[in-house]
C-alpha cells in the first residue's frame, strides 16, 4: 500500500508503480469516488462503451428474466379479467 501526502493545494501524486499497473499516463483522467468513509481512484477509460462490452457475457441473460416476469404477470392479468367476467355474469 502506497502512502502519499496531500500538498497545500490538495494535490497528491499517484505512485509510479500504481500508475503503471493501471496504465494511467499523463493527461488521463481519474475519477474519485466516495464510498462513505472510503476513496477510490478510478481510471476513466477513453472510451467506456467499448470498455463495458462483454461486461456481462456469461451471466444470466436479462432479456430471458424480462420476458418471464411479462408472462407470469399477464397470467395474473388474464385470471383477474376471468375473475371480472365471472363476477360480472353472476350479478
């Protein structure tokens, strides 16, 4: 873990070690993150579709889980029609 210090105009240099292994390179920008009690440094890439294709490539497949959950609620849809018309015809 690397230990830097803040200067007098809240600059802190990212170690050389750190800037290499995450190929942050002069005029790159960062982002700092604030997660309630801790900071990230976060590089943001060139291009973030691109960085994010295939982000999810292997994992349960979305459109699959919206398409089930659209089914099961127009069943409950269609029973709820069927419980209306029978009610109807009975009165």
């Amino acid at each position: 873990m690397a230990t830097v210090t803040v200067s007098q105009k809240g600059w802190v240099v990212i170690p050389k070690e750190i800037r290499q292994r995450y190929g942050i390179r002069p005029g790159d920008k960062v982002q700092f993150v604030d997660y309630g009690g801790s900071i990230a440094i976060l590089p943001v890439p060139e291009d973030p579709i691109a960085s994010g294709y295939g982000m999810l490539k292997g994992g349960p497949s979305l459109t699959k889980a919206l398409l089930e959950e659209r089914r099961r609620e127009r069943k409950l849809e269609e029973r709820k029609m069927e419980r209306w018309a029978a009610r109807k015809e009975h009165s």
